[in-house]
C-alpha cells in the first residue's frame, strides 16, 4: 500500500501544470533506472492532496520540511502567504566606488557590489519570490540594476532599466525589487544605468532547477569578462570627438581575476596568483559560463577535456559534447565536465582558456589565453604545460542544430497582432 507522501507525489501530476511535471519525467529516475527524488538545487519538493481516513490531506514538502493539514477549513490563503515568507529569498546590495587591482594594475575608478568584484552570488530556487534592496552610495551617478534574462511577469517595474521601467535611485537612496524566479538556471545582474556595470557593477545569479545531465558537483558561476584600467565613462567621451575610434580593451578577467603582463622585464607589476580549481577524479563537476563583457565575445576551453553542453540561458537543452563553447555578451551555458584528461601531462595541471573571438572583440593585440588551473594534485601549485585544443575562434554562436530545448514550448501568436509594422534600417554617421 503506498504512503500518503507517495500518493500525494502521484497525484500531483493533476495539480502542477503539465509543462513543470514533463519537465520532471527525466528526473525521476537516475542513470541506472533508480528511483531517485525530484531536485532543484537546494529544493526538493512535492506537492499532492491524498485521501486518508475520509478527510482531505494536504501535504506540501520543500526544502527538507513537510507542511501537513488534515482541516478541510484550511485557509489557502494564509498557508501561501506563509510558503511566500519561508521562501522569500532576500539580499542587499550596496553600490558604491572604490579602487581595484584584479589583475595587478590599478584601476581608480571602480563601481562595485558590496565592497567586492564581482558581486555577491544571488541564489534562489525555482519560482522563490527574489528580494533585492539596492543602496546607491556613488558620489554623482544615479543607478537602476537589471535581472538578465528573468522575465518579468507582471512585475515589469522590476526589470532596472534606467529611463524606461523606472527613474534611477538617486544618491543616497535605496529601492527594492521584488519579483518572481519563474525561470531556472544561470544569468547574472548588472548596472543598467549607462556603463556602470563596465567600471565592475555585475554579479553572478543563480536559480536552481532540473538538469538534463547528472553531475556531482557544481562550480561557483564562472564570469568572464573583458577589462579595462580607464573609466568606461571617460573612453566614451574619448570615442565622440573628431577621429574618436572604438576604445581598446587591455585584459580578460575570469572569477574576477587576472593576470597583466607588462611586457617588459624591467617594469614588473605585482600580480596576483592563478586562480585555481581542484578537481577530483570520477567526480563530474557542473561549470555556469557567464559572459559579462563590456565588448567581447568570447569561446571557454579546458586544455585535454571535452564538455558535454546541457543548458544555454534560462533554457534546459539536450547535451552534446564538444570540446569549445562560444559564449557571446550576455549568453550564459551550463557545461558538465568529466575530470578525465584525453590527454595526461606530467604535473597534471591544466589551463582554463579564454580566447577573444575574432571580429568580435576590441583588444588591439591577442590577451594572453591562460587564464585559470584546474588542478588535480592540490599541492602542485606550478604553472601547467597543457597544450591547447586546435581552436578557432571565429565570431559565430554555437550550432542551432545542437541547442534543442529538453522540453518544447508552443508559442502562440501575440495576442496585441494589430500589424503589420514597418521597421527599417538607417545608417548615421559621425558615431561610433
């Protein structure tokens, strides 16, 4: 005879939308056929009404709790506002200048997150109420954030785009965005006011939801950027005057770090150490790409290892292997790698590649690649001698034969169809 839990389980495939319960049907099972719980990050949860002892039984299981009510009379309202405060993910983020020195060289005028580059990670799981109290303390500038890729349904106030969803918080004020994660997976959150988020006001976000691959252990969001030692403001005035040209990019950051090669023996700077990742044999290791360029697109690569592709923005997808991704401004994969090197070194230790796309960047001479370890003898802590992958690195997306969603939508017309509309293309010249 099957548990209440369990009934409540089978039944809930009449109360969740069929979309949600096809979206489960590959997670009910792992790689062998086992049964195994349906996950969403940090989010396990279940929602069913079973029949017991005559009465209507109620129980709603999420995050490790169980909520039962055996009263007919429940009040569905209060029990939701209750569900809503339980999981109610709730942050502060304090805009304010400072200086940086992410890879060695200096920059003065840098917009940061609570103190840090790249921001603090925000973290929810599927459809979790999201709370963003935002606290401006620059000298001069106004700013609104915006949430990459959330939709905002019915909250499109919420969306911080400067001048067209709301008026910029002003210096010395704070303003709070509330909205839904009714989307799963990677993106991140930036300054939408100007170029703000080129001087560092950008963060990784997350919301946890199913996946189309197993894997054993997820990295931290992986940004990865281009950079720059002027203020972003000050190139933009520079590129408006007589002659002005595109302004040059200097350096690739990854995980907010970097490294900057003078060129020249003589004038050493102090760099920081090679950000480094252990990895573990016969584990499989989730990385979240993030590409939060100012200017650059950009293709991830690990030295020795292909990666199988399982998510591309907000949008589960069926995995394929490769042993490159291109990642454009703010495109986000998810990417599982299998920490067996196709080819062994001798320290094994191997380099994370970012390489600039061609056509698709503004740095005037090539950065140099390496810009990560993966290590797999923690107590090495030299420099790998890894080769690269044959990588050509042309500006084009990934192979839209290859990005098939897990589970197809079927979009509907709209329904504001009043067209047709005429849209045409002007050029202008006397700007960048």
């Amino acid at each position: 005879m099957t548990s209440p839990i369990l009934r409540g389980l089978i039944m809930s495939s009449v109360l969740l939308p069929s979309a949600i319960v096809s979206n489960f049907a590959g997670s009910l099972v792992d790689a062998v056929g086992r049964p195994r719980a349906i996950t969403i990050g940090f989010c396990i949860f279940a929602f069913g009404a079973a029949i017991q002892a005559g009465s209507i039984h109620i129980a709603m299981f999420i995050g490790g709790r169980i909520i039962h009510s055996n009263n007919v009379s429940l009040n569905l309202l209060s029990f939701q506002e209750r569900l809503q405060e339980l999981y109610s993910r709730k942050y502060t983020l304090d805009v304010s200048e400072m200086a940086l020195a992410p890879d060695g060289v200096a920059f003065e005028h840098a917009k940061v997150f609570n103190g840090s580059y790249p921001g603090p990670w925000i973290q929810a799981c599927w459809c979790d109420d999201i709370e963003v109290t935002v606290r401006n303390h620059l000298w001069f500038n106004g700013t609104t954030i915006h949430w990459h890729g959330i939709r905002q349904s019915n909250t499109a106030e919420m969306d911080g785009v400067n001048a067209v969803t709301q008026c910029p918080i002003t210096p010395g004020e704070e303003f709070t965005y509330k909205f839904k994660a009714v989307q799963y997976g990677s993106s991140w959150y930036h300054s939408h006011y100007s170029l703000q988020y080129a001087d560092g006001l950008a963060g990784p976000m997350t919301t946890y939801g199913p996946s189309s691959e197993n894997y054993t252990y997820a990295v931290e969001p992986i940004l990865m950027t281009d950079w720059n030692y002027r203020c972003a403001f000050e190139d933009w005035a520079w590129s408006l005057r007589p002659g002005g040209k595109r302004p040059n990019m200097t350096n690739i950051l990854l995980y907010g770090k970097g490294r900057y090669d003078t060129g020249n023996p003589a004038r050493p700077i102090g760099q920081p150490l090679r950000y480094s990742e252990i990895f573990e044999r016969r584990k499989r290791y989730l990385l979240r790409l993030l590409n939060t360029s100012l200017d650059s697109t950009f293709v991830f690569s690990i030295d020795g290892h292909n990666m199988t592709v399982i998510g591309s923005d907000f949008v589960t997808i069926e995995p394929y292997n490769t042993s490159a991704v291109l990642v454009g401004i703010g495109q986000r994969y998810h990417v599982v790698v299998e920490p067996n090197p196709l080819l062994a070194v001798p320290d094994d230790n191997h380099w994370v590649r970012i390489f600039a796309a061609e056509g698709c960047t503004a740095f005037p001479t090539k950065p140099d690649n390496r810009t990560v370890i993966i290590r797999y003898n923690a107590k090495n802590s030299d420099d790998p001698i890894s080769q690269s992958f044959d990588i050509n690195p042309i500006c084009a997306d990934e192979p839209y034969e290859k990005l098939v969603p897990k589970l197809r939508w079927k979009v509907d017309p709209p329904s504001n169809n009043d067209g047709p509309y005429d849209v045409n293309l002007k050029n202008v010249s006397g700007h960048p």
